[in-house]
C-alpha cells in the first residue's frame, strides 16, 4: 500500500522508510502514550518496599517503603494483621453514597496532628439486583467547621490498587473534588485542601475500576468491578498546620504540581482577580480554588488550564489563591503556569493591555432585578460579552469575536446581585497592544406594578421598565395610554420572561412569553400563562418616534374580561342571545381533556357577520372561521393541546346577537388507575436491547392483530431505550425526544421517556405485547443522582395500553415525560405521574 494512503491513529507517526505507524513516544511496559507523554495504565502494581521505575516498567526496590504485610500509621510501619484495628470500619452494605443510594459511614474529625484511620474491603457485588456486578465504593463522611489541610493515605492489601475521591457537598464548591490515585502502586497519598466548611466525602475504590479516559472531560466514572473478599484497605486522615500563604503581586509564576500551594494577594484599589492556571498534561488536571477566609470565590478545574474570578475586592483587602490539582497520575513532575490579574470597573475611561489569546476583563455591580444599560466607545473594534455573577452564564453579547465593533450599548436585567464581568478581546490585536475605550454601566430599578393598579413609567436613555408578578392571572392583558411628551403618539413594546440568563432574552415556550414588536398606541397586549404563570416578567416602552426626553407612559395589567368553560365529560354548551359589547370581540377560555376536539359554533341574528379566532399564548389568531358573510353559521373545529387549553375570540359588530355551541368530544383514550402488578419478562431469549442509546430495528405484532392505536391499525413498533416505543416503523433517529415536539417520531407511547441506561426485554403471547425497561437514569452522583428504572409498556388486543410499575422503580416521574402521542405530531393524552411510581399501574382505555 503506498504509504500516502495509510492514515495513523491518535499518539502514532508514519514511519516512512518501514510503511508503518510507530508511537509518538517509546514507553515501557506498564505505560501508555498519551498526548505525547507516557502515563500509568495500571497493568503494573508495585507492592510492598518496591516503587515502580518508568525507565525499565518494573517494580523495584525502595529502602523508604514499608515492607510487605505492613501500613504507614503515623509515621511509622505497623504490621497489618488482627492487632491492627482502624478507627472506624466500613458500614453495612450498602454504603455508597454515590451510587446506589447507601448511607456513608461517619467518622470524628481529626484535630491538627491527629490522625483517624479507617479500614473495609472492596468487594464488588450485585447491588441494584440486576444480575450483573457492580463496583464497590466505600464512603466516609466527616464534618469540618472551617477550610483546613489534610493528608489521606490509602494503603491497598492482599492485591488492591487502592485510591480515593474526597467530594465536597457545600453549595459554593459546586461539582469540586479530588482524587488520590497512583497507578503504579497499590496506595495512594495526597494532601487535601478543604475550602469551606461543610460535610466532606470520602470514597475509597481499587484505582483500576475508574474509567480513567473519561476523567479530564466528565470527571469520576466506573469502566468495571475490581477486587474481592479479601482486597482491603486502610486508610489514615491527618490534619495538618496550614503553612502560611506566600505574598505575591499580579504577575507570572511558574511551578509543579503536588501538595496545595498557597498564595496571598492584596487589591491596591477595588478591583476583582482573575487567575489563569495552565498545566497540560494527558494525566493530570489542574485546579484553582480563591477564597476569603471561609468564603469561596471560585473553586474550578479544567484540563489543559483554568481559571477562576474573585468577587470584587475593596483597597487593601485580600484574597488567597490555592493552586491544586483534581487528580495527578503522571510519573514526571508536572510543569504549571498562574497568571493572576487584578481587573478595573466598566466604568469610565479605561485602557485595556491586550492579552495574548485570552480575554481581558472588567467589572460593574447590580443588585437582582435591575436592569443595566451598559455602553462601550472607542476607536478600536473589540469583541465584548457580559458574563454573570457566578460566571455561569452569558448575559449579553454585543459584539463578537467575528464582528467586533467600536461601540455598542445593551440593556441587561440582572437575577443575581453581586459582581458581573464583561469580557472584551481585541481580534486584531498583539500582546502588550494598549487601548482606550470608554464604558458606562448605568443601573435602573424598574417600576413595579400589579395586576389592576395603574403604574407610571418614565422613559430613561429611551426606554422605561417595568416588571410585573403574573401570579393568579391566567389570561394576562397590558394596556398602555396616557403617553405624555413631545410627540409621544406611538410607543414601542415588549414583554420579556425574566429567565435565568438575567438578560433580555426572548424566549418562548410554555410558562414564558414572546416578544411585543408591533407600535401600539393605547391597544391592549395580551399572553396566556396557563398552565402556570411565569412568575415576574418585565414590560419594556420606548418612544417609536425616537426619544426626546419628556416621555411619560401609564402601564395597566389585569385579567382580560372573558367567559370560562371547563369540560371533562363529552358535552355541550350553549349560551344564547349573547350581545356583542363595543370592543366587537367575546372572548372564551375552555378547558378540556387533551387530544380531545372542542367545535365552536356561532350563528349570528340578521345580517349579523360573524367571524371566529383561536388565539395562541400570544393572543395571535392560529386558525380562522370566516366563510359565510351576513347571517350565517360559522364553526371551528380544534384539537386540544397538551395544554389543555384552547383561547377564542368571537367577532361581531358592536350590539350583534349571537347565538354560541361549544361542544366537546373526549379524546380517544381516557387514564385510569389499573390493578396489573408488574412480573418480570426478562431472560436471555426476551432481551432485545442491552445496550445505552440505542433503538430496535422493527418488532413486528406477531401474536394478534387488529391493534389499534388512536383508531388506526399498527403491526410493527420501534423500541428505545430510552424508556419509549413508536408505532412508525420506519424511525432510525435520535433515542432521546421530547414527548409532544413536532419533530420525529410521532405515535410514540412513553411509560418514561428520559436519559435513560436499561435493557429492554419483549414477549409477545396471545393477547398481550409487553414492553420491559430494566435499568437506571443517567446520572452523575452527587451531582446528577441517578434512580432505578423498573416499567413495562403492555399493549392489549383491546386496544387498552398499561404503564405498570415494578417494586424498584424510584426513578421520580415528570408529567411531560408520561403519556400517549398520537400519529398527528404535538397531540399527547398525558400519563397519570401519581401512578407512576413503585407497585403502581395506569391503563389507558380507548373511549
């Protein structure tokens, strides 16, 4: 083959004179390439007095090792046998916190210069009761009542590899942990910054059951069960003196990682610090932690750099800055990088030192709820992003990297008080490039309003704010008038949702609204919030001729006047001789059960023209009724959303007579409790799916026929594993939905549709297909709990389909993640989310 069309593999190099692929780096035994360094693959465990030497991949003798049988305890080798007890020993299975669960076993913490041990073995088994062995982790639990330092040793007996996680459970600490690990050796030892105080956990593990590849990108996962009856480990926690910080200025420094370093720096005037740590490495993972005291500013991590922010310090004020690592398993010492910069306010004339290919940043303060009108000018194009307090969030870009710009302005409504960044980089710029830019960040506190009372908005910088709380209103209509000032005749506005992102942002799903655009004088602007109200939203009202400084607005909000009918048996309503007011408009509210259809229809006295809308949460018409002129019959027939609600208006000219029929017809299926118990299906000869993410080719209906589903007939399903199965045969996309989209699949039956891990089991007999998810959620513990999976899907010859539940499930139900959909995409007939649950059932029986 001619060498031009060989392609190599990751870490490997052609070699044009042989025609092969050869390693970037030559490693011995025991180790792999990896991003161009060699680091431990675990296939090689030192024992006893010996460490492991990378040169030759062996285990050689080290005179400073405790020998064979013996564990450092305080400084000294002791002898691990029956007179050897630990301080605590592992709790009753099981005892995993992380994973399945278990309560952690507690233990006193130590004083500085006392030392707690703890003492278990790893002994995988079948946890969750799936018929499959599952890792064993042991989890200790202590308290601590503020930051301190640490040293954990975890000595692996009788061929354990051991290693550790210490997870803190403080909120500010967010998904921080550290890992003791050394895959060359059968203990592990590090020391342990703890930021804050707060409940900490210790997990002790055999190294070599950690999937180490998926470390740097998702942090702590199991590739597989390692150890048995007699793999131990013993375990000692000592605290130490914390050393005294080392005094430094903004700058450079470089050094190694290991053992917590820590650094002190003082504002010379108010400024917050951003500090960059960089340390690449396909082993090791750097992190940074800056706090005050017991205040955690930042506590981050992130290969092959990270960096961190401090809140806003005053002059003479000062932070300290750890640099640490989540986990270090290289065998060579591992070369880091800080950068630490003290950072001015957005406000003013500012000069900005260009960065090499990093951001620089500024800062402005607000309280919740304000809104920010921040504005940028120079003779420079820059890049400029507002970031929030906790710097997890964009709250506004202005100008981008690929379109920067010399000026801009935003306006920006904050949900967090405290300091926000605003990151700014110069595309075109060189490192040491000065440039001047002016910024302001002017804070505004919105008018508040509520429902029924007038409010008075004057225009500031163009714009006035109001933010209104919707709670108990439902059909929520905003009036503006009395606009004051010179030729104020016309006013923008809109209605955003205060959503998490704290900007402007329009966004528009339920239990949100959508954006006004449209010039309105003194028209009254509506939403819908059903089925529940979005909480508080801002109203936004500028001058549509341009701002002269004088404008004045009145902003009234309350529940539109209309008629609400609620239907939950097929039924008719009638109201006749209804007088058409002088708005010209009736509007209706019906509820009813969702997939059934709601008619209304209108007759109109004499020449009367009638005309008939169904309105959307944006009080727009979706579908018109306007065929037969004066004096005729009009009728609009809808389906009812997932909702379970339709929005009409009725109209006629002023003093019309009209007379109206509303009827519904009940959707096709109604929910009801069911008396099946679940039964397990699985064996090796149901199971069709064993696997995450995946779909079925197309399961025939062998064992009956005539299944109908919505009133039409199906022979073949679809099943996912992701707790769902569709009718449509022919599906090959994605295994994650969202019940109710437009997109693919439709007729999709959901006893749990999610992110789901499960085997999927079917047995079809004479009367009955059932459908079987064993399994868990997705999850990443602590962070993202995972929870048992344990449901059936059975379809009935009937017609009738059951969602039954077994003793293990414990996965908690969502409403939107339960039901039928039918073959017409966006109809859903919801599940019964209090059935949903261990020991229960639900039928849907065909009406």
């Amino acid at each position: 083959m001619p060498a031009s069309t060989i392609t190599c593999g990751e870490g490997t190099t052609l070699d044009e004179e042989t025609g092969e692929c050869v390693a970037d780096v030559q490693c011995a035994t025991g180790t792999v390439p990896r991003d161009g360094e060699c680091v431990p693959d675990g296939s090689v465990i030192c024992t006893g007095n010996t460490t492991f030497d990378a040169t030759s991949g062996t285990c050689v003798l080290d005179p400073s090792a405790c020998a064979e049988g013996t564990v450092l305890v305080e400084g000294e080798c002791v002898a691990y046998d029956d007179s050897l007890t630990p301080d605590v020993s592992e709790g009753a299975e099981p005892n995993d916190a992380l994973f399945f669960e278990g309560d952690p076993t507690l233990f006193e913490t130590p004083a500085t210069g006392e030392t707690r041990t703890l003492g278990g073995c790893i002994t995988p088994a079948d946890f969750d009761e799936d018929d499959v062995a599952d890792v064993d982790v042991d989890t200790f639990a202590f308290q601590v009542t503020a930051p301190g330092l640490y040293d954990v040793r975890a000595e692996g007996l009788n061929g354990l590899s051991a290693a550790f996680l210490v997870f803190g459970t403080a909120e500010s600490l967010g998904g921080w942990y550290r890992l003791g690990i050394d895959l060359t050796n059968d203990s592990a030892q590090r020391q342990i910054w703890l930021p804050t105080a707060g409940t900490y956990i210790i997990s002790v593990l055999d190294s070599r059951s950690l999937a180490l590849d998926a470390l740097a990108d998702e942090g702590p996962a199991f590739a597989r069960p390692v150890g048995g009856e007699d793999t131990c480990y013993f375990v000692s926690v000592e605290a130490l003196e914390t050393p005294a910080p080392t005094t430094i200025e903004p700058g450079t420094r470089m050094g190694t990682l290991g053992d917590p370093q820590f650094f002190r720096i003082a504002a010379t005037e108010k400024t917050f610090f951003d500090a960059l740590l960089e340390a690449p490495s396909a082993s090791a993972q750097p992190a940074i932690v800056i706090q005050e005291d017991g205040d955690v500013h930042a506590a981050t991590a992130l290969s092959p750099g990270v960096q961190g922010f401090s809140e806003v310090v005053e002059s003479g004020e000062a932070v300290t800055i750890v640099v640490d690592h989540s986990y270090n398993y290289a065998i060579e010492p591992v070369e880091h990088t800080l950068i630490v910069t003290a950072n001015g306010e957005a406000n003013g004339d500012v000069t900005i030192t260009h960065r090499n290919e990093q951001y620089s940043y500024l800062f402005f303060e607000g309280a919740a709820g304000e809104i920010v009108h921040l504005t940028h000018a120079g003779e420079t194009p820059i890049a400029i992003e507002a970031i929030n307090s906790d710097v997890t969030l964009f709250l506004a870009q202005t100008c981008s990297i690929g379109a920067p710009c010399a000026d801009s302005e935003t306006w920006i409504q904050l949900t967090q008080t405290g300091r926000n960044i605003v990151r700014v980089y110069n595309p075109e710029g060189t490192a040491g490039d000065t440039y001047d830019v002016t910024f302001a960040a002017e804070r505004i506190v919105p008018t508040a309003a509520a429902a029924g009372t007038p409010a008075t908005l004057t225009l500031a910088d163009g714009w006035a704010f109001a933010t209104i709380e919707t709670a108990g209103v439902e059909w929520g209509e905003l009036e503006l008038g009395d606009l004051t000032g010179a030729g104020f005749t016309e006013a923008d506005v809109q209605i955003f949702a205060r959503d998490e992102e704290g900007s402007l942002a329009l966004v528009d799903f339920d239990g949100f609204v959508s954006p006004i655009e449209e010039a309105t004088e003194t028209t009254s602007l509506a939403r819908i919030w059903l089925p529940s109200q979005p909480g508080q939203v801002l109203v936004a009202v500028r001058d549509a001729a341009g701002f002269d400084g004088d404008e004045t607005a009145a902003l009234t909000f309350r529940e539109r006047v209309r008629e609400d009918i609620t239907f939950t048996t097929g039924t008719t309503e009638t109201r006749a001789d209804v007088t058409v007011p002088a708005s010209e408009l009736l509007y209706y509210l019906v509820r009813a059960p969702a997939a059934g259809t709601v008619t209304v229809e209108v007759t109109g006295a004499g020449t009367a023209d009638v005309a008939i809308a169904q309105l959307s949460r944006e009080d727009d018409a979706v579908e018109v009724a306007d065929a037969t002129g004066e004096g005729g019959v009009e009728t609009l027939e809808s389906v009812v959303p997932s909702s379970g609600w339709l929005a009409y208006a009725i109209i006629a000219s002023e003093g019309d007579v009209l007379d109206i029929e509303i009827t519904n017809v009940l959707p096709p299926y109604s929910v009801g409790e069911s008396t099946r118990t679940f039964a397990d299906i699985c064996t090796d000869e149901t199971t069709v799916l064993d696997e995450d993410d995946a779909l079925t080719d197309a399961i025939a209906l062998s064992t009956f026929t005539g299944f109908q589903y919505f009133g039409e007939e199906v022979t073949e399903m679809v099943v996912s594993t992701n707790g769902w199965i569709t009718f449509d045969g022919t599906y090959a996309g994605n295994s994650r939905i969202t019940l109710g989209a437009t997109s693919a699949p439709s007729a999709v039956v959901a006893p749990f549709a999610g992110d789901l891990v499960t085997r999927v089991c079917v047995r079809q007999a004479a009367a009955e297909t059932i459908i079987q998810w064993s399994g868990e959620t997705f999850g990443f513990p602590p962070i993202i709990p995972i929870e048992t999976i344990e449901m059936q899907a059975i379809l009935l010859q009937s017609g009738a389909i059951e969602f039954v539940y077994g003793p293990g499930h414990g996965a908690e139900a969502r409403p939107t993640a339960i039901g039928l959909e039918a073959p017409t995409p966006g109809v859903v007939i919801g599940g019964d989310a209090t059935r949903a649950i261990a020991g229960s059932a639900m039928r849907f029986t065909p009406n």
